[in-house]
C-alpha cells in the first residue's frame, strides 16, 4: 500500500484548524489548494440531477454530513433531483429529452457510457464547457495537462469539452470483477477452487445434488447471474475469449485498431453451448436476468453458491448476507482456456458523464462547484475519508484512520457502505483512488481477493467522445443490437433456439448495423491512438 503524504492547508468549515491531509500520490500532486472557498460572497443553489446514493435508506436529499459539510464550505446548497437505479435512465432521459425544467447540473444518460454526450449536444441541453474549464476550473485544467489519458476521453472530435465524467481507472486496478464463491461449500465437498470449464461445471454440478447448505433439500443455485450476457461474458475466457466480455470489452481491437465484437465470435458461440448444458442441467438459476435485490435475497436465504461480481458491493455483501449460516465467500478468476489464460476485464475507465444545462443561470457557478467536489483533493479527501472524529482520525504521524464506525460497523454495513451512510462513496462526481479502498479492507478477505486477482486484470478500452455523427448513427443501430443479441443469449442458453443458428444471428447483427458500430468504435481508436501519439 501507497504510503500516504501528509500535507499542510486549511479546510474551512469542519476543518477550520490547520490538518493534515492525504495527498494521493500520483493523482493530485499539482492541483492541491487551487480552490478558494467558499466559492460565492452569498449563499446560492444549484440544482442536481442524477443517481441516488447506492445504499438505500441514505439519500442525498437528507442533508447527509458529509454533503452538509460542502455546502458550508462552497457557500453552494445542492438541490439534490435523484433517481433510484431502477429510475433513473427512463426519467432522466424524457427529462432531458423534453428540454423542460432543466437541472442546473446533470448526469448524462445512457448510464456508464459517453453515447448519450453529443446526443444532448446537438439537442442543446448542455452548453460547452472548454471556456468555462479554462477559466473556472484549475483542478480540472491542471489534471488534463498532466494526464493525456484523462484528456483523450474527455475532448470530443471537434476539439471541444461538453460534460466531465467520473473517473473511475485508478481505483478500477484494484477492483476485479470476476466469480464469488462459497469457500465453506467447496470445502464442506472437498472440492478444489475451479480453475477450468470443465472444474466450474463439476463445481457447479456438486452444489446442486449434494446439498452444501446441510437443509436436506435440493434447493441449492449453484450459479445466478445479473445479466443473460454476463452468463457468457464471465465463461468466455474459457473458450478463448481475450479477457471477460463485460463493460465495453465486448470489443477487441488488433494493432491496427479494427475492431470486432466478441459476441459474435467463434469462441461466443462455444461458451454460450457450454451455458446451454449448465441451464440443461438445472445448474444456472432459471431467470437469466435478475435485479439486485432478488441476488441478494437468495444469497441471504442461503441458497447461492456462485455469481459473478466485485469485492465492495458484492463480496463483502455476501459475507454479510449469510453470516448467521457462517457463509464464506471468495473470490476467484475466471476459467483458463485449454492454453492455460485467462484475464479480467477492468471496469470502465470512466462513469457518468455530466453537463451543465442550457437553463442554468450560473454556469461558472456550476463549473467551480463541479472542479471542487469532482476534482479536488480536499474533497476527494471528504468523499473518501468523511467526518474527522466521525468516521476517521489522524494517529501520531499524522495520517488519516479509519474509526471503528467504518471498519465496525454497529450497523453491519460493509466498510464502503459505513461510508455511503454518511454521504462518501459517491455515486456524484467519482474520482477514487486505491490507497483509502484497500485501508477499508485490510486484513479482510476482500483485501486477499483484490491481490490474488490482480495478476489477472487487463485494461479496458479507452471511451473516446463521439462526433456528432457517430452518436447519431450509434444511437440509431445500437440500441436494437443490445436488444436482439440479449433476447438470442437468453434463447440460445434456454434451449429455445438451437446454437446451429448462430451463423444467421450474427448475420442479423450486421443487418441491423454491426457494421456501422464496429466502424465507428475502431474510428474512436485510431483517434485516440492519435491524440495520445501527438503528445508523445
């Protein structure tokens, strides 16, 4: 772990007093202190709009502490307009769409994805930002010069800046997504962690007729999974797909930049007939999509032995959900092809996208509140760390812990949810890094799984802004392409369809406009192999 470097400024409000305060190293190094607060003479509200915290129970609207804090600091008050998960891309997106009682500040859906940028853009929801950047925002200035990365996927085509996003590739190092396990279920069978496909069927055949959770009946899910594409994208690597097929490494590109789509694949097609026998086989639950809580519920139930997921929100949540039956959960890579690889796709290099609307009285207002909270480091410092005495302290040398509140806590909550409870691990205006997440969880089971995987893990590809065009014939074709190949997943794997038609699906695929995505996905590469080439 990154030793922390102690640093001295003043933080009004709370931090009133001179403090230490955590520089993280490598990600904030020239833009500390940029910012003077707060940053109006008179108290003024922004409206926001966008996901909800992802810990129910814990909204942003509840003046939770750590979102107070802001506002004492910037002299801004945040009317929080947020949607659960469940809600937000439909009633966002007729929001926007409608161009009627706009949000000052908002997240710009599809979620997870930069499609839905130039869309608004054209539409004139949101307004351009290069100039309202170059004068009003120092942090987010000073990290595009230092890091071209961040710039390359930030600029669209036409040299432009029109929303920031959140940044998520620093910490993405250390979160793997892969396979959770029962431990204490492979034990109990005396059965070894499954490395092959063949170990992950045996595995999987083993929960299901030998009754690991002891209660006599063959009630067991050996596997359960969010999404019918994730069935294949987890198995994939397997078959001799190049890493997991999740996120937007469905998509691979060879030297030159071209790209292909996995889906449509030799190796997908063999995965998706090993799917087929593990549902055949009444080894995969019966609903091949699935939303969080019905997971959740099944885990808690003890029922579960297997799903694919991340250490934070899923790991470290299973453990909690079956700790009266002393569940055990760990986990483990995805299977190795018959050459013994097998990789882990990081998540998205970015998050949300946001824009400052049209009907926003106060963009350079809105622009200063954004460089803060998003790119700061005193309040990426808040975010990550919270409340002094509250949820962390400073020991002898002058570094930030974490209290019992966090890493005990009385409520059970995970050490990442102990934070959510207080407003930090934000689903507004992410920028993690590593160093506080792997504190959270030292010495803890997720901490072991974070660095065994770790050898594993693979970049993800570069989300490089579209140009007008490009969204338009995207959002054209794409959009029926998702549906279509999700909807054949599910009737590959159930049976329904017959896997001798994989031919005719993928020339559907290219009917509907495969053709059109892969060339726009392989022109974004060749810009950005560009632009990070004009810089050296």
């Amino acid at each position: 772990m990154k030793k922390y470097l102690a640093i001295l400024l003043t933080v009004l409000m709370l931090f009133s007093s001179v403090s230490a305060l955590a520089e993280y190293e490598g990600y904030f190094k020239t833009n500390v202190g940029l910012v003077n607060l707060p940053l109006t003479d008179q108290e003024e509200t922004l409206s926001y709009a966008g996901y909800d915290s992802w810990l129910s129970n814990y909204s942003y609207k509840d003046d939770q502490p750590i979102w107070k804090l802001f506002e004492e600091q910037t002299g801004v008050k945040i009317d929080f307009q947020v949607y659960s998960s469940g809600e937000l891309e439909s009633a966002l997106s007729v929001r926007l769409t409608s161009g009627m009682n706009l949000p000052d500040i908002t997240q710009l859906p599809p979620s997870w994805t930069n499609t839905g940028v130039m869309k608004y853009v054209d539409e004139g929801v949101i307004i351009d930002l290069t100039d309202l950047i170059d004068q009003y925002a120092p942090n987010i200035k000073a990290l595009m010069e230092e890091d071209p990365y961040l710039a390359a996927q930030m600029i669209a085509p036409d040299g432009r800046i029109y929303s920031v996003m959140d940044v998520m590739y620093p910490i993405n190092e250390v979160v793997p997504i892969s396979f959770i396990i029962r431990r204490d279920w492979l034990e109990k069978l005396n059965l070894e962690v499954p490395t092959t496909v063949d170990d992950f069927y045996n595995v999987l055949h083993a929960f299901a007729t030998q009754d690991p959770n002891g209660n006599g009946k063959a009630d067991e899910i050996p596997l359960i999974v969010n999404e019918v594409d994730g069935a294949v994208g987890y198995f994939g690597t397997g078959f001799g797909l190049p890493y997991t097929a999740i996120n937007d490494n469905v998509y691979a590109f060879d030297e030159e930049g071209n790209c292909t789509f996995l889906f449509a694949t030799e190796e997908a097609k063999a995965t998706l007939e090993f799917v087929n026998k593990l549902y055949n086989d009444g080894l995969i639950y019966k609903e091949l999509t699935n939303d969080v809580s019905v997971v959740e519920s099944l885990i808690a139930q003890d029922l579960v032995g297997c799903y694919p997921g991340q250490p934070v929100d899923w790991l470290s949540r299973a453990n909690s959900l079956t700790s009266e039956t002393n569940g055990d959960w760990i986990m483990i890579a995805p299977p190795v092809d018959e050459n013994g690889h097998t990789a882990i796709s990081k998540r998205f290099p970015t998050g949300m996208y946001y824009g400052i609307s049209a009907d926003c009285k106060n963009p350079e207002l809105a622009i200063k509140w954004i460089d803060y909270i998003g790119f700061s480091a005193e309040a990426n410092f808040i975010k990550d760390f919270g409340i002094e005495g509250k949820t962390f302290v400073y020991d002898e040398d002058g570094e930030p812990q974490f209290t019992d509140y966090i890493m005990n806590n009385p409520d059970g909550y995970s050490p990442h949810d102990a934070m959510r409870t207080v407003g930090g691990a934000p689903s507004v205006l992410v920028f993690d890094t590593p160093e506080n997440y792997l504190m959270k969880f030292a010495g803890s089971t997720v901490y072991d799984c974070i660095i065994a995987l770790q050898p594993y893990m693979v970049d993800a590809n570069p989300l490089i802004l579209p140009s007008q065009e490009e969204s338009a014939a995207y959002s054209e074709v794409w959009p029926d392409i998702q549906v279509y190949y999700k909807e054949m997943f599910a009737r590959f794997i159930s049976g329904s369809e017959s896997l001798d038609n994989f031919d005719g699906f993928v020339e559907t695929m290219n009917d509907i406009g495969l053709d059109k995505v892969l060339e726009i996905k392989s022109n974004q590469m060749h810009r950005y192999k560009e632009y990070m080439n004009s810089i050296g």
